[in-house]
C-alpha cells in the first residue's frame, strides 16, 4: 500500500512539474491531487498509531512544512515560480519601516515632555520592538493568495564578542605608541651621546633625559639639514669645477679671463 502511494506521488509531482509552463491549470490540479493524496496518507499512518488513544486527526488539520508551501500553493495547487503567470515573491523586514520609527521617537519625546513635573512618574511611551525576522511572501498568480512563510531573526551579538573585539584593538594601538616612543628615545639618546674620546662617565650617568620634540619641529629641522647638505654638495662641486678649468691649460693656471685682460 505505501509503495503504491509513493508511486502516485511520483506520478503526480513530475507531471506537475513538466506541464507547469504548457498548461498551469492542469498543473495546478495535478499537484492538487497529489497534496490530498499525502495528506490522505499521513493521516491514515497516524490514525493507525492512535487508535487506541483517541479519535483520528482529519485531514485539514495536518500541518505543512515551510518548505512545502513555499514551493506549492496550499489552495489552488499551483507551482510557485516566481516571475511567471503573475507569480511573485516579496520580502518584508521585520523591523519597523523609517516612518513608524520617527513616528514612535516622537512620541516618547511629547510623553517624556508631559511627565516633567511629575519626576516620579515614568514615561510611559511605546517600546521599542524587537527585531522579528524577515517574512517571504509568496503570491499565487492564479488563486492571488498569499502564503507568508517568516524566517527566525539572527542571534544577538553577544556582549563578551563586543568585549573582546575592543580589548583585541587596544593593545594593538598601545603597542603601535609604545615603538613610536622607543624609537624617539633612541634617536634622542644618539644625538646627546658625545664622542667617545671626551666621554665622561660621570656626566654620562647623571645625564637628564631629553624629551622627544614635536613631529612637526623634527620634520622642520631635517628639511633644513637637507637643504644645508645639498648647498653644500653644490659648492663643492663648483669649487671641483673652478680647479679642473685652472689646472687644464697644462698646468698654466690660465683662465678665459686671462686672455681677456692680454
């Protein structure tokens, strides 16, 4: 008996399925036929396994999965595609829509407002609604009924996550400071060192420590030496210049403008 039914089923659904875009009606009764029939069938098992506890469960009153109706329309039996024969599919969030949200703040501040001279009395304004999941809302396009199908919300994000993510962040940014300041001391500490043939280790062991200057002193300073090297990079290539141009007429130390004088 079971494996005729699971025949029938069979039968129905790819029938169903293979004659939903040639003739949707007929589809939509095939797949009729074949919900009645394993409703029919889940009742009978489960009136077999109740018999002695009480009265049979009826047909309508056995429930569908989700999965179940969103893929069939429970009324007419049509094949849910969405975007053919007027089929369509919405998504509804749960939260509250910008407007209602506004709408509610506003309230809370007239109620808030009202109660001022009463400070023992508390407000008295809507609670904020709890997020509820997203509804998928299906829409047949011959019956024009809808199935809604809603979806549990996502879990909270816990405290200890938030907790850890902030920790996890502040010894990243504390590490970052503490080489910066390593780095400061140490170029300080170099240039305050004298040579080592006029080292006093006395005067070195009682140094005071130099504070690290501003970023953008130091950043003016080194702008400065380079300036200062490259003049004097180009002085002495110009000195090399005037020496070469001296020494070239055989070792005359003639010039252009000796032979302008004669």
């Amino acid at each position: 008996m079971a494996a005729a039914t699971s025949a029938q089923l069979r039968f129905l659904t790819d029938a169903a399925y293979l004659m939903r875009q040639a003739a949707p009606h007929t589809s939509a009764h095939l797949m009729r036929r074949r919900i009645d029939l394993a409703l029919t069938a889940q009742a009978q098992s489960q009136a077999q396994g109740q018999a002695a506890t009480g009265p049979p469960v009826p047909v309508a009153a056995l429930p569908q999965t989700d999965v179940q109706r969103q893929l069939v329309c429970t009324s007419c039996g049509l094949v849910l595609m969405p975007g053919s024969d007027n089929t369509t599919l919405t998504i509804q969030s749960g939260r509250s829509s910008q407007k209602h949200r506004r709408k509610r703040k506003r309230d809370e501040k007239t109620d808030t407002a009202a109660s001022e001279p009463d400070k023992n009395k508390k407000p008295h304004g809507p609670a904020a609604e709890p997020h509820a999941g997203i509804t998928k809302v299906y829409k047949c396009g011959l019956c024009r009924r809808e199935t809604r199908i809603v979806l549990p919300p996502p879990p909270p994000l816990s405290k200890q996550r938030k907790q850890t993510k902030q920790t996890e962040r502040k010894p990243a940014a504390a590490a970052g400071t503490k080489d910066d300041d390593i780095k400061l001391a140490t170029a300080t500490a170099q240039t305050a060192t004298p040579p080592s043939g006029t080292a006093n280790p006395s005067t070195a062991s009682t140094a005071v420590p130099v504070p690290p200057a501003p970023a953008k002193t130091s950043s003016n300073a080194s702008s400065k030496k380079r300036a200062k090297n490259r003049k004097a990079g180009l002085l002495a290539l110009l000195d090399k210049s005037r020496s070469s141009d001296s020494s070239g007429l055989g070792g005359l130390n003639l010039s252009f403008d000796d032979f302008r004088r004669k």
